[in-house]
C-alpha cells in the first residue's frame, strides 16, 4: 500500500511520437477515460513486469548456482530433473 504522499500527483513533461498520442486520444474517446490514467496504467504494467522480470532472472541464476553446488556431490546423476533436485533440497 502506498501512502498518502505517495499517492500525492506530481506533473511530468514528457514528449511522444505523434501516433502514440493519436492511439491514446482513440482509446479515450471509446473508453472514456483520460490520458493521465491510461499512461499511469502503462507505467505501472511496465515497471511490475520489470519487476518480475528481474525476480525470474534473479531466481533462475540462483538456481544455476545451486545446481553447480550440488553438482559436485557424488548424487548429482539425480539431479537432472527437477524432482531429483527437489528430492535432494528435501534431503538437506
């Protein structure tokens, strides 16, 4: 949740292409909403798939490390699937 100050608007300049705004101004008038709320909404989808993004690729070295560590025990022929690595973080 965000604070109040945090929810407080600030105003920010920023320039488009011509044919975004077009799209945006289409897309305000068949959905009756305004530009403000369609770019926040952009900003906001971007920046949590971002975060998602970086969390997966964070998640997928961590798990390439773990296999390099387990690999160098003698059991590492059963961790070559994904059941045979979750049998072995079960086991320690």
């Amino acid at each position: 949740m965000h604070s109040i100050d945090q929810l407080e608007k600030q105003q920010v300049g920023l320039r488009l292409p011509k044919y975004l705004v077009e799209e945006i101004d289409a897309f305000t008038e068949a959905y009756n909403v305004n530009r403000t709320d369609i770019i926040m909404e952009a900003i906001k989808s971007y920046v949590s798939e971002q975060k998602a993004k970086a969390f997966y690729d964070r998640f997928s070295d961590s798990c390439k490390e773990l296999r390099k560590v387990l690999a160098t025990d003698e059991d590492s022929a059963e961790l070559t699937t994904l059941g045979g690595l979750i049998d072995e973080l079960e086991d320690h």
